[in-house]
C-alpha cells in the first residue's frame, strides 16, 4: 500500500526559518539562523555536539522560546505558539534518545500520537504498520521490551499517528547498528516519498547527506555553511570535518 499525503505542490516552501535567536541563560545557543525546508524535501542539519542542532528543532517545535528571528509554516507565522498548537499544525517532533511509555503496550504509545484528534485512527494504525511491520507483530507488548531499532520505530510510528505535515528529526541513527541505521532511513526515505518533508538532524553525516537533498552546517550556533547535500559531499570543509578525510 501507498500512501499520498501531499498537501501542497512540490517545491512550495512548507518552513521557512528567519534569523532566530535563542538564549539559555547568558549561553548564545543560536544566532540569526535561517533556513528553508520545501514540500518534497528531505534537509539535514549538521554540526558538532553542542552546536545547536536540537535548539534549532526547539524553536522550530515551540519547546524553547525565540529571543528573535520568527518560524512560518506554510506561509503562516507561527512564532510563539504553543506546542500543542504547532502538532495540530502539523509539526511534528521526533526527539533525541528512545521516549517512549516503557511499560505501556506498543499500541498504545502510538494511541498516544494522536491524542489531538482520534479521528480515522484505524487508517492511522493501517499506515504506521505499513511502514513497520514489526510494530504490528509486537502491538501487545509493553514498548520497554523492544530492540533499540524497535523503539526508534515505535518513535516514528507515534509520529505518524499525528498526521505530520513536516516531521523534525532529532538523531535518528543514535545508538542503532548500521544494518538498523539502514533500514531506518530507507523507512524515511519512503515516508518523504509519500509527501512528508523531513528536517533531519543527525551526527552521522554520511547517511545524511545521503538521504537528503539540502544541508546546513552549524557551528556555534550560526550557519557556517549550507547548499546542495551532492555539493556538500564534495567540500573539503565538510569532507574533513565530518566524513573523515
């Protein structure tokens, strides 16, 4: 089964990121970045640990508040909302690590995606299970006795349950084997393919760059460098810093 949920025609930008700023404290985790994600895109953001990756998604995802700059989405500002009016915007976050409710069953983190609007959820578990079969072989489990790749899926699948219009991934890769590594992006690589863009940060910037069509470099909290991910493979900055050589 396939599935199309494009909203929008390929190519329109669905998020668009002014100049945002973001403080914790007196630390500057960000300044004056921007960045643009369009309907069929995947783009990664790449940087060293503490560059400000994950504050980027943050911002993006209203878990840390702006100091400046604004966050459209589809040519809307959303600046300043609260969460749970950016999810039912359609902004959907994946965090860093496995978050998931251990000792709940496998359907019922996923019930948990969708916990705006419980509207359609039989379609919602035909497609989660579409894309992981596994989850569904494992859906009366408690979700703490899943591999790490399992749970990673588990994450993406209660992500899915929330109708992304654009899904934010924070490390996918992390902690997984290579082989898992692989699949995981063959899944979102699919998941794009059926009209989801994906603003994906990871550390692993081969498989990153691989999967995505536009990458951003952060460093210190600002843009250090950005372009086409085929061009950004052939950097030298880029090819000594994070693809060894």
């Amino acid at each position: 089964m396939r599935w199309s949920l494009k909203p929008i025609w390929e190519g329109a930008r669905v998020l668009e990121i002014e100049h945002i700023s973001a403080r914790y404290g007196a630390i500057h985790a960000l300044e004056a970045v921007s960045l643009t994600v369009s309907a069929g895109q995947i783009v990664c953001l790449l940087g060293a640990n503490g560059a400000g990756k994950s504050t980027t998604l943050n911002c993006i995802s209203g878990v840390v508040p702006l100091a400046a700059g604004r966050v459209r989405f589809e040519n809307e500002d959303i600046t300043g909302l609260n969460i749970d009016r950016i999810v039912a915007r359609g902004i959907v976050q994946v965090p860093e690590g496995r978050e998931i409710f251990p000792d709940m069953t496998v359907t019922d983190n996923l019930l948990l995606g969708c916990w705006l609007n419980r509207k359609g959820v039989t379609d919602l578990f035909a497609r989660v299970y579409d894309y992981f079969p596994r989850l569904k072989e494992r859906a009366r489990q408690p979700a703490g006795t899943l591999s790490g790749g399992e749970q990673q899926m588990l994450m993406i699948g209660r992500a899915l349950m929330a109708r992304p219009k654009l899904l934010l991934m924070d490390e996918p890769s992390l902690g997984l084997s290579p082989v898992l590594i692989e699949q995981v992006f063959a899944i979102l690589t699919r998941i794009n393919s059926d009209g989801v863009p994906i603003l994906l940060v990871e550390q692993n910037a081969h498989v990153a760059l691989a999967a995505s069509q536009y990458g951003y470099v952060l460093e210190n909290g600002e843009i250090r460098l950005h372009g086409a991910s085929a061009d950004l493979v052939e950097n030298p900055e880029i090819r000594a810093a994070y693809l060894g050589g």
